[in-house]
C-alpha cells in the first residue's frame, strides 16, 4: 500500500483560497463520469459506441450530457467527418492533458482506500 504523508494545514486565508479552487474544479469535473470520459479518450480518440462500450453502466442520455459538458469547457473535441453516415469522433484536446497530475494522485488515493477498507474488512471478520 503507497502511503500518502500528511502534510501541514494551509492557514486561514490559503485555505479559502484553496476552497474556492477545489469548488471550481469540481463544478467543472463533477459526477462520476466525465474523469471516466477524459480518461478513455486520452488513451485514444473514439466514437459514441466505443465510449459507451469501453465505460460500463453509462447510459447513452448521459454520455451524451456529459460528451457535451467536456466539449464546453475544453476537454474533449468533437470531430463530424462527411461520410455517408456521418464519422463522429470524440477525442482528448490537450488542455485534458493537465489533469495527468490530479488523476495520478487520485488512482493513488483509490488504491489506498481500497486497500484500507480491505483490512477493516479483515479485521471485523
């Protein structure tokens, strides 16, 4: 298990500070799918059908909700070629790309807590 140290309480004023950004970043990256999405297309530009078969359990309404919201606000690009039917490919613009850090430390956290609630399992058997 990676252990994450504990690090020093920013002071009052940071902390609004820090506050504000975090809502921020969550505003813009909120419900459990659109790291999903930025994920999936960062290893690959893909179709609608390939996302949805690539995430299981996301509905079509809602990819196409958050397909949209990602293309909004610069994450992923949507890209209609004029064939007969119409291509559309979805795929990472580089501004996605700056979550690298935020995404590596959040895999870490999750397989730190996973493993947490392994051993609190463990231990209550």
């Amino acid at each position: 298990m990676k252990i994450i140290k504990n690090e020093s309480l920013p002071g009052k004023a940071e902390c609004a500070g820090s506050l504000k950004n975090v809502l921020d970043a969550l505003y813009v990256l909120n419900g459990k799918w659109k790291l999903a999405l930025i994920l999936s297309l960062v290893q690959s530009s893909k179709r609608f059908n390939e996302i949805q078969h690539e995430i299981a359990g996301i509905s079509s309404k809602v990819l196409a909700k958050e397909l949209k919201d990602l293309e909004l606000n610069d994450f992923i690009e949507r890209k209609v070629y004029p064939t007969t039917p119409v291509t559309i490919i979805y795929e990472a613009t580089g501004y996605s790309r700056t979550l690298k850090s935020v995404l590596g430390e959040l895999s870490a956290w999750g397989e730190q807590h996973r493993e947490k609630i392994k051993q609190s399992m463990r231990k209550q058997s």
